[in-house]
C-alpha cells in the first residue's frame, strides 16, 4: 500500500515540475469561485474621486452593485428590443441601466462607466441604484463597520 502510495506521489511530483516547465504559470489559473470576493478597487475609487459626491456612499454603492467588478452585466432578464438595438441590461461597476438615450454608457471603460454613474446620481439621486434603496450598500460604508 505504501509503496503504492510513494509511486503515485513520485509520479504527481514529476508530472508537477513538468507542467511548470512547459507552462510556468499553469497553476496561477484564475479559479472564480460561487460567492462575491474582493477584486481590486483601487482605480475605481480613484475615478470615483474626481466628481463632486459623497464618495465613501458611491464606493459603497459600487461595491455592493458589482464587488468592483467592471466587467460585470447584470439584468439579463430585463433585456427588450428596439428597432433591433437591446437595452434593459446593466454593465460595469455601478451596473448602468442601458435605456434608450444611455448607449454611451454601455461599456466596461471605468472612466466612462463611473462618469454615467455621476450623471445619472446628478439627476435621480441615489436611489437610481436598487443596492441603496434596498439598504444593502451599508455594509460596505467604513464607519458603520465599527
């Protein structure tokens, strides 16, 4: 049994550093697992930082929309069609609504998507996002941490 077991670990150990020479980065395979995890915010929040809101609030919206995911769609099961153009569906980082009239903002740019993002806050306000209406953007705002 143990020698069994000593073959197969000698074989797994060879069949490893192989791999790793024919492909050195063959292990760092991006696995995306089921539940939200942390992607990197920094150049989001940096976008964010260059218009006049509450920033810690958008932040906190724009992570409870997407986890600073700026490829994200979202609302897929909204999508209708016009004149052969779809809309109804969300993209980036806030989760842009594409309606008629916002086709610019249909794009996984940061800049693009966090300047849609301030536009439509100058003139709805917050509650355009359903992540601030229904409350759960608090969790990610720091001083209700503590």
């Amino acid at each position: 049994m143990w020698k069994i077991l000593r073959r197969f670990l000698i074989i797994l150990g060879v069949v490893m550093v192989v791999a790793t020479i024919v492909n050195p980065g063959w292990w760092h395979a991006k696995v995306v697992p089921p539940w939200p995890t942390e992607y990197d915010c920094t150049a989001i929040e940096a976008e964010i930082k260059k218009y006049d809101w509450d920033t810690e609030t958008a932040t906190a919206v724009m992570k409870a929309e997407s986890s600073c995911k700026s490829d994200n769609v979202g609302d897929t099961d909204l999508i209708y069609e016009i004149n052969g153009k779809k809309y109804g569906y969300s993209v980036g980082a806030f989760q842009i609504r594409i309606l008629e009239g916002r086709e610019l903002c249909d794009s996984f740019d940061i800049e693009m998507n966090v300047r849609c993002a301030y536009e439509i806050y100058s003139r709805s306000g917050w509650t355009a996002w359903s992540m601030y209406s229904n409350g759960r953007y608090e969790k990610f705002l720091w001083h209700k941490l503590f």
